[in-house]
DNA sequence: CTAACGTATGAATATATATTCATTCGTTTG
DNA sequence: CAAACGAATGAATATATATTCATACGTTAG
C-alpha cells in the first residue's frame, strides 16, 4: 500500500528504524486531511453545534439560545461547518434551518465520547 | 441518562425545539473534553508522531528525522502527547525512547482515515 | 414601500498555538 | 574532569483561531 523511501542521511545511531519509520509514514496530503477533520471537532462550540443537531433540524437563532452563544458565532461556525460539509441548511421565510450533512462523523463524535469516558 | 433541563427565555419562534435542545445538550466538561481530544489529534505533527509510533518505539532524535523537523519541535509536541497520556518514554542512556501509550486512541486515528477516504 | 426580523459577513480584537532559537540539564565517553 | 551528545525548556515570534461588533442582505408583514 505505502510506497517505501529509502533515507539517505546517516545518524549515528540507529539508522534502520528511521528508515524503516519514513517509509511507514502516511502520505502528507492524508496527514494534513485528518489533522483539518479533527480541528474541526477540536472546538466546544462546533461540537455543540453538530451534537445540538443530532437527530434534530434547528434554525440559527435557536441554535444560538441552546447553546447560550451569540448569533454570530453561531453562524460563523456554521459557515465552516458547511465548508467542510458536515452540516446543510435549507431556508423556510427569513430562518436558516441547519441540519447534519454527514452521519459519518458522528460515529467519531461517539468513539471520543466513549475514549473519554473510559479512560 | 441525560438530565432534562426546562428552557426559561420565551423565543418568538418555536419554543419547543429550543427545550428539548437544551435538555439534550452534553454536558459541558464532556464537551471541553471532547473538544480537547480532538485539538490534540488536530495538528499535522502530532498525526505524524502518533502513526509514526505505531508499532515501533523511536527516541526523540529518530522521530524528529523521520519527520523531518527540528529536534525542539518534537520534544514540545511529545511534552504534550505525554500530558495527555498519548505517549510513555522510557530512557536509555542519552536517549528517551517514546512510544505509545494509549492504543485506544490509534482507533479514532484509523477511523478518521476511513473517514477522509471514503468521502 | 417601509419596518422588522433572521441571517451572513467583514473588520477588529483577543487569545491560543506551533515553531525556532538559545540555553540548560543529564548522561556518557575519552 | 572535560567534551560531546541527546533531550528538555523558556522566551520570542509568527500565525491561526474564535468571538464580538457593526453593518448589510433578503424576506416577510404591516
């Protein structure tokens, strides 16, 4: 699957494991993907935001009262939550009602809640 | 399991969606850290340093080559992963080899990587 | 058409974060 | 004991980030 780097500069001590650890390394690009999807949920705010809409629509002012933040925060944070599609929206009159986009992430949302709980 | 909380503010719109909302709402010391968890695994380098130590133990010295940055920069981020019990050392003479300490979170690094290929 | 409302947005601010540099510490080796 | 090495650390810096404020936009109601 991963394509193996040979290493090209000797250290003094053991060289094997650092070659052996470069050539085992993910794909940069994969690296940067993940560390971005986890920043994502690396913030209370958006974790509220994506655990509020949970099995439940809600527009951005109501989002704003459940979590006891200001409507602009909310809908700063929507806007990168929409970015990275993990939220949609669909508009009714003058209200914004948002929505999850990806039930996969949940699943991540779960396995963190289940690590810190037993732990 | 999760404690029902009554809403007291009266919004224009739809009360009932805010309530049960509330009521549904994370506590908030799970929420901070959860959201902790997740900034830990946000960040390229520590990525790197977690999968690098995958299966294998690596003194500071080897990681740093292995992923190609400074000596200081490592040790920062492994002061960090061992705050967070993601990482043990055990020394060896001038060397401290980290490995990983947590398997449990190798799960939520794999899950993400399905997560961010599938999609 | 105008006012009111919900939302989005840009700028400003405060704060957090990662990396580098210089230095120190501890261990080993000559 | 002194020099060399690996690692840790604190300060400094650069950069990213979240929130607030003020305002603009679009829709609806009067």
């Amino acid at each position: 699957m991963e394509e193996i780097i040979v290493c090209e500069k000797n250290c003094n001590h053991d060289d094997k494991a650092v070659c052996i650890a470069k050539g085992a390394m993910l794909p940069e690009s994969d690296v940067q993907r993940l560390a971005e999807m986890f920043k994502i949920l690396g913030d209370p705010t958006r974790i509220k935001i994506l655990h509020a809409l949970t099995g439940r629509e809600l527009c951005v002012c109501d989002l704003a009262e459940t979590i006891g933040m200001g409507q602009s925060a909310i809908s700063h944070q929507l806007r990168m939550l929409k970015g990275y599609r993990l939220v949609k929206y669909r508009k009714e009159g003058k209200e914004v009602i948002y929505s999850l986009d990806d039930a996969h992430i949940l699943g991540l949302l779960c396995m963190g809640l289940d690590h810190i709980n037993h732990s």
